[in-house]
C-alpha cells in the first residue's frame, strides 16, 4: 500500500474477541481512501493481532461467507464499503446475531444450514439421466416466481437480521424459506407437496411477521419476505401452477 | 395442522373486520345523546339479526384470538408447546362461552 491510499486520520475499531463470553477490543488503524470491511478486520489481523479469527473465501461477494455484523447491522463485510457505514469515525464490528459464536468474528453456520433442510430444500427430481431435460418457460409464471427468488449466497445475513429467528428457536427464517418457494415453483421437483408441508410445518412461514428486515438487508437484493408471502397466499390458492 | 390455524386466522380476521366496523359505527352513533340500558335492550330483544350478527362475532373471535395468542406465547415465553395449547384452547372456550352468554343475555 503506497502512502497515497491514507487519509492519515485513525480509524476506531471495535472488535468482538471471545465466544458467547467476550468483549469488545478497541484498535486503532488508518483511514485509507478505498477500504471495505473486511480490508479493516484483515489489515488488523495481519499488523495488530494475528490471532483474530474471521471468515471470508471469494472477496468479491460470490461465496457468502464473510457476513458479520456492523455497527449493528449484518453485512457482507467484502462489499460494505466502511465510508458507508462508519459512524463517529468508528467500526464496531461483532458476529453475526442469532448463530453459535465460535471465536471472534466466526459463528457457527450449522444451525443456518439445518433450517433449509427443515423447510424441505433438497432438490428430489422427476426425472433421470436416461430422460431429456424437463422444458422449463422462461415466461412462466412459476420460473418467473423462482427467477426472482434464486441466487442466494447463504450468506445468513437475513436469518441474522430476523427478530423471529431471535425470539422462536423453532422458527425456519427467511433463507430457508425462500428456498422452498424455489422449489415449490420448480416443476422438476417431484416433492413439492412435501416441501409445501413443511414450509408451513411447526415453525414455518405461519411465523413470519412480515416486517421485511430480511429483505431490507440481504445482500443480492433477494426478497425473502416476498417468498414468504408467496408460500402464504398458496395456502388459499393451492400449490402454484404454470 | 400449522397450515390450517394459518387459514382459520386469516379467514376469521377478515370476517371480523368488517363486523368490527359496524359494531364500532353503530355505538358510535347510538351514543350520542346518552345511551342507556333500556335503549340498548330495545334494539336487540327479540332481534334475530343482531343475535346473529353478535353469534358470528363471539364465534370468529374465539377462533381468531386463541391462534394469535398462541404466536405471541410461543414468542416470548419458553412454556411448552403442549401447555400454550392447552392454555390458548381453555381461552377460545371461555371466550365462546362468555361472548354467547352475552348474546342470549340481551335477546
Ligand atoms: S419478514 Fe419474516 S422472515 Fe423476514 S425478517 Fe421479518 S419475520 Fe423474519
Ligand atoms: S436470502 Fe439474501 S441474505 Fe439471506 S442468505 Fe440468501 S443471500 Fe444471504
Ligand atoms: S468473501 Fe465471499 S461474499 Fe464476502
């Protein structure tokens, strides 16, 4: 990095060091003029303390593994510019909420990962290799519906910021449940009456309040609470038709 | 079962918001200047339309309330699940029983 990328003023961090017990540990690094989150926490792991533990793969948004949360809201760290974020000159920067904390800025992802499983997410075909592809309408109404509520990076920024998930441990959330309305608007899925059943099983889409704080902070722009509704109203209307 | 409670809510929510209106419109409009027992009486006694129209109100809250209630224990509270059942079944009975008390009491 030459001197020309400081701005030379210090930034304030506020780092979350420990597992369910710990505290926040103040560090102090300079301000640079293009840096994301998750530049600060790597310059501070490399410079000032090699043993702080957080998660990232692609850096580019692609892989999901790099949310946390900051100045209290959950982010994906590589694509969170800190002049969008920073107030008073200072990054508190913490786990993601309503996931195990591991170490530091790591959570535990399993119970995320288990909630898609609860909302009936494996794919089970209709088909098998010996057969043609199934012709999919890219203007159906069905591939429409799953169209807009595909590419999701399992990032869990959503499932961090549903208050539902922090009051209900039985509640799926909202990624788990954007999922089964891919599958359900999916015709080669050949479970979709099952995935229907236990996405409006014990802890599914009934629970949802609908205040939107998933859609409003994931990431791609994904609209989980609108997923939601979708599985809602097909408890009047019956399964989607193309 | 979740899917169903799910539907008996939102039905039963939108029967009473229209009958919730006219209950609130009709006080709203008997009350002014004064309203007494005799009144109120004259009204209903013997009316088999606003019994009916009283019964279907007692018969949708019961159903809608207890399924709401239910969310909300679950929510904030670590009872057991059986015993919010249990509790919010009780609350739809009395609820019935009261409300159609209520009813007869005035007919
Ligand atoms: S809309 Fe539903 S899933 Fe989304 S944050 Fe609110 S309660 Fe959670
Ligand atoms: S729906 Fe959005 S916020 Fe939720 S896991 Fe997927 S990409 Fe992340
Ligand atoms: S590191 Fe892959 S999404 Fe941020």
């Amino acid at each position: 990095m030459s001197p020309t990328d400081t701005a030379n003023e210090l930034l304030k961090v506020r780092i979350w060091r420990g597992r369910e017990q710990g505290r926040l540990v103040d560090y102090e690094i300079e301000t640079r003029k293009n840096q994301t989150v998750l530049d600060v926490v790597t310059e501070i792991q490399h410079r000032l303390e090699p043993t702080l533990a957080y998660r990232f793969a692609c850096r580019v948004g692609v892989c999901g593994s790099c949310a946390m949360t900051v100045n209290g809201r959950p982010r994906w760290a590589c694509r969170t510019h800190i002049k969008n974020v920073v107030t008073d000159n200072t990054l508190t920067i913490e786990p993601l909420r309503n996931l195990p904390k591991l170490k530091d800025l790591v959570c535990d992802m399993a119970p995320f990962i288990e909630t898609w499983q609860k909302a009936g997410a494996p794919f089970s075909g209709t088909a098998t290799r010996h057969d043609k592809p199934a012709a999919v309408k890219p203007d159906s109404a069905m591939r429409l519906a799953a169209d807009a509520a595909l590419q999701c990076i399992n990032c869990a920024v959503c499932y961090s910021a549903c208050d539902v998930v922090n009051w209900n441990p039985d509640y799926i959330g909202p990624a788990g449940l954007n999922r089964a309305w891919t599958l359900i608007n999916d015709v080669r899925h050949s479970k979709r009456e099952l995935t229907f059943e236990l996405a409006f099983g014990t802890g599914g889409c009934g629970s949802c309040h609908s205040h939107g704080n998933c859609t409003r902070h994931c990431p791609v722009e994904l609209r989980p609470s609108e997923s939601i509704a979708g599985l809602k109203r097909a408890a009047f209307s019956g399964l989607p038709e193309e | 079962m979740e899917k169903s409670l799910f539907l008996a809510q939102r039905i039963t929510a939108m029967i009473l918001a229209p009958l919730a209106i006219i209950h609130l419109g009709l006080t709203l409009f008997a009350v002014q200047g004064g309203l007494t027992a005799t009144e109120i009486l004259n009204r209903t006694q013997g009316n088999i339309g606003w019994a009916l129209f009283y019964s279907l109100f007692v018969v949708c809250a019961a159903i809608h309330a207890p399924i709401g209630l239910r969310h909300v224990i679950n929510e904030w509270t670590v009872m057991p699940r059986r015993w919010v059942n249990a509790l919010v079944i009780m609350l739809g009975g009395v609820l019935l029983l009261l409300g159609l008390q209520a009813v007869a009491a005035v007919y």
